[in-house]
C-alpha cells in the first residue's frame, strides 16, 4: 500500500507538471480532434445496435487529460440540450487545458470534475450510457479495480470505450524505459530525466530495438516533453496481448464487443498475412479471441488494444434487421453511393478496391449490388432500399431475403472495414465529422 501511496502521487505530479496530451486551447479555432472510437455514428452501430438517438445522452470520460475525448463528444452533442458529458482527471493542469479548449469552442455542456475514475461510487452520478477510458487503466496500481469502477457507473444497457497498452508493439518502448530507469535512478527532477532522455534518443544504433520499431509510436516527435515523459519515462506502464485484453473485459462481467478501429480489425484478422491455403483453413477454424492473437502475434504491430466493451452481448447493430438504415462512412463529398454504384456497372462483376489510408481491401460485387448502392442515399432502410430495387428491375419476385443474401458478403466486407455503418430508421442521422485522407475506389 505504501508503494501504491508514492506510485499515485508521483503519477499525479507528473500530469501536473506535464499535462497529457500536450494540446494549445487556440488551436480549436483551426481543427477538431475526432477521434473515430468517439464518432456518434460509431458508437450507435458498435454499442446501441443502432437505437440511440442520443436526445437525453450522458457520457463519462474518465482519465481525460488534456480533453480530447472530451471536447469531440461535447461538439457532437452540442445540439442536443438534454445530452451531458462528464469529464474527471486526477490533474487540476490537465483539466484547466481541457477547460480552455472548452471556452474555445463555446461548449456548454460539459461537467469538469477533479479526482480519480477510483472515487466515483462516493459521487454519487447518475449512471452513463458511455464510458470512454483511453489510455488510463493501464496506469493504475490495480486496472482490475479501476475497469470495475467504470462498470458500476454504466447502465446496463450502456457501453465503454476502453484502451490499453498492446504488448508487442511496444516492446522497444519497454526496453528503452528500462534502460532510462537504469540511467536516471533516483533522479527526482522530471526536466532532468526528460533531457537525458533525449540525450539517448538522439544517440541510439541502428540495431536498437526501439530504434527498429520506432514508426510505432510518435508521442516523442509530436508531443514534446510530456509525450517524451509519458513513453519513456512513465511509473506505472503494464501492457496486454489480446488474451489478456479478452479476459481482463470478462473479470469485469463485461463482453467485449469488438475492437473500435478499423485498422486494428484489419491487423487482427488471419487472412490480412496468411497466403498458405491449408493453414489459413486451419486458423480460420478457430475462436475468434485465438484467431486474434495468432494475427497479433504475426504482425507484431498492435500498439493499443482499443476496444467497445459492454454488460449485453448484443449491442451490434445488424443487417438482418430490415428497419436499419446502411449509411457509407467514411468517404468525402456527396452521392458515393451513386459513383460506386456507377463504376460497379461499368465492369460487372470485376473486384471494386478501397484504400482507406489506413489499409487496402476489395469486394466482389454480387448481381444486385449496384442496384442496391444506387439506393443506398443514408436515408433509406433496408426494406425500403430492396422495395425499390424490385422497382428498379421489375423483379417483383426477388424477395428481401435473397437481396439481403445477395449483399450480405459486401456488408460484411465493408463493415469490417468501417465504411458501411447502420442506424435505425427511428433515429436521426448524426453528422459525420471529416474523414482522414482516402483515395478513391478503383479497379483491380
């Protein structure tokens, strides 16, 4: 407990001197941070089966630093005055950063709070639709403990966005920290350890196995002294594989629902490396949490295990029901379903590939699909999206069921890959925010 005591005091003075991430408040006048775990649209897809009108929402951010969570939540919800979020650190610096950015861009409706995510039974909050945790847990003296703080603080009903550090992917960091706690010891002035750290930095061999590896993280390059302090030189810094991840959601009577980022599916998935037929078979036959770390374990490149986590283990929405609204995501300017639907009827049949920025894949478009993306406007259910493609070809035969099987694979595939998302024709269309660069589809 004594060690717990210094571990948490230091850990808090660090934030204090240093907040995290390192972010200028006039610089809302210039851009939005959106992270795409956050994205009102994701959320409902991945955590509400597609149901939440988000009228009424509340939203934690617990952990929330310098408020980046926190003010792209805030900025979605904006227009919607019965809607909250909650934002709680243990930095009375960082908060103050996260405030500015706030009175920046005129937000409202945000609820600043100061202390640990550990002390919120004794707050006596009403409990949240969401949770978002990043890169938090993962500091505590006991993350098992603080992950069941945020579960008894979200409804049943609700969800949690969670991140923690990914094991392999950082191997070179945890073998540069252990060098500078070699190095710096008792050192007790952070501006000295920071520098020395820099010193190493600026000296390190080809061979050094951070050195190999360092195009995985950027903290250092991007975030200054307290992205340096925050990598290298961090107290309490434990990593998870995908296993652990997987069980460290369950302890908490939690179900993960699926990792947040498209990219990371992407990493994840067997068949982004596997070439050899007989074994992809093999792999594929497997759990889903197995074929997942097998993929990690290939790619060695999973940095952060960044994950939906929830108390039912049905929050997907799902294609299978009719009422749902398939919207594309993702993608910039208007009318892509008009110009996918056009290139897939210059060359029926031919694979269509997307470059998200992130990753490449393709589908293999089916009879119906062009059909069916001539229709897909973002406004329109899948009933009604079907009731006009019979219009559209005359076949008044073709039920919804062989249309939805018809486009089944090409849902699948670009689900995955975050560009078709759905809603409930109940609710309203959220905004989506602008996306990163992305080139447009092509042939193959």
């Amino acid at each position: 407990m004594q060690k717990d005591a210094r571990y948490l005091a230091n850990v808090r003075a660090q934030y204090e001197a240093l907040p995290y991430p390192a972010r200028d408040p006039k610089e809302e006048r210039e851009r939005l941070i959106n992270p795409s775990s956050e994205r009102l649209s994701n959320l409902n897809h991945f955590c509400f089966k597609g149901r939440q009108d988000f009228r009424a929402f509340r939203a934690l951010v617990a952990g929330a630093g310098t408020g980046d969570g926190t003010i792209y939540l805030a900025e979605q919800l904006k227009a919607l005055p019965g809607a909250r979020v909650v934002s709680i650190d243990v930095s009375a610096a960082s908060n103050d950063v996260a405030r500015a950015r706030a009175r920046v861009r005129g937000l409202r409706n945000i609820t600043f709070l100061h202390g640990s995510l550990l002390d919120l039974a004794a707050m006596d909050l009403e409990p949240f639709d969401y949770v978002n945790c990043t890169g938090v847990l993962h500091h505590l003296a006991d993350p098992d403990e603080g992950l069941k703080a945020l579960k008894a603080v979200v409804k049943p009903e609700g969800a949690l966005g969670l991140m923690v550090y990914g094991r392999y992917g950082r191997t070179g960091v945890y073998q540069m920290q252990a060098l500078m706690r070699l190095i710096n010891g008792d050192e007790p002035d952070l501006q000295v350890k920071v520098d020395n750290t820099k010193a190493v930095l600026a000296c390190l061999p080809a061979g050094n196995w951070f050195k190999r590896g360092a195009d995985l993280v950027s903290d250092h390059e991007r975030m200054g002294d307290a992205g340096i302090y925050d990598l290298f030189l961090h107290e309490q810094d434990r990593a998870y594989t995908v296993p652990e991840v997987y069980a460290f959601v369950e302890r908490a009577g939690l179900h993960l629902v699926d990792y947040c980022q498209a990219r990371d599916r992407a990493l994840l998935e067997p068949a982004t490396y596997l070439r050899d037929a007989a074994v992809l078979e093999r792999v594929q036959a497997l759990d889903l949490p197995t074929r997942r770390a097998i993929a990690e374990l290939i790619s060695g490149r999973l940095t952060k295990q960044h994950v939906y986590a929830a108390p039912s283990a049905d929050t997907v929405a799902s294609p299978d029901d009719l009422d749902n609204v398939p919207f594309l995501s993702g993608f910039p300017g208007e009318g892509v379903h008009l110009a996918l639907a056009a290139q897939l009827r210059r060359a029926p049949g031919a694979p269509l590939e997307v470059n998200t920025g992130d990753f490449k894949y393709a589908f293999v478009p089916r009879r119906h699909t062009a059909a069916i993306f001539t229709h897909l406007d973002g406004a329109r259910c899948f009933g009604e999206i079907f009731a006009a493609v019979r219009a559209e070809t005359g076949e008044g035969g073709l039920t919804d069921a062989a249309l939805a099987a018809d486009f089944r694979p090409v849902y699948d595939r670009m689900a995955f890959a975050g560009n078709l998302m759905l809603r409930h024709r109940s609710v309203p269309a959220h905004p989506e925010p602008s996306a990163g660069p992305m080139r447009p589809a092509r042939r193959r």
